[in-house]
C-alpha cells in the first residue's frame, strides 16, 4: 500500500488535488474547474488516488463527490518517523554552521 501511496504522491497535480480536497469535498466538476487539463485527466488522476485508497468518490444526485481519505497518509508519516531524527540532526548541525558564520 506505501508502495502505491507514494506513486500517487509523485505526480505534482495529484498533490494539488489532494490539497483542495484537505479543505473541502468538492465534485469532479470543481475539481476540473481548479487545473488547465481536460476533464478526462482529472479523472484519470482521480483514479489513482482512489486506487491508493488517498480518495474516496461518491453520487450525490447528479455529481461525483470526492473526499479526502488521510488514513495512507497516516502510513506514510509513521514510515518516515524514522528518518526525522536524521534530518532534524543535519538540520541542526546546519545550524551550527550558519551560526558560526554570522559570527564571524
């Protein structure tokens, strides 16, 4: 499922669809009205976000809701937890530096 997770995250429009629905459910509509692509794109992103479980679509009448699904992204932070340690510490003995040189 990571596996999958990280495939959808790779692409910078999928993100971006990700980001407006962190805000709000929108239709397949607003969310083609939201990118300079064709509607038959949007869905084919839509699809892999729903195939790595990041979305979930539903009818409302007519439309076709999409809504966040945050549990994948759940799995991605908790795989990542243990690389922060490595970075906050590079970023600290970053710090240093920078620091160092101010001083100078």
């Amino acid at each position: 499922m990571l596996d999958n997770t990280f495939a959808a995250l790779a692409d910078p429009t999928r993100r971006a669809i990700l980001g407006l629905l962190a805000e709000n459910e929108l239709s397949v509509g607003e969310l083609v009205d939201q990118f300079s692509i064709t509607q038959s794109a949007v869905s084919r992103h839509l699809n892999v976000l729903e195939h790595a479980s990041l979305i979930e679509r539903r009818r409302d009448g007519q439309r076709r809701i999409c809504a966040l699904r945050a549990e994948p992204l759940a799995e991605v932070d908790e795989w990542m937890e243990r690389y922060r340690t490595y970075w906050q510490e590079g970023l600290k003995r970053l710090d240093k530096v920078v620091i160092g040189r101010k001083k100078s």
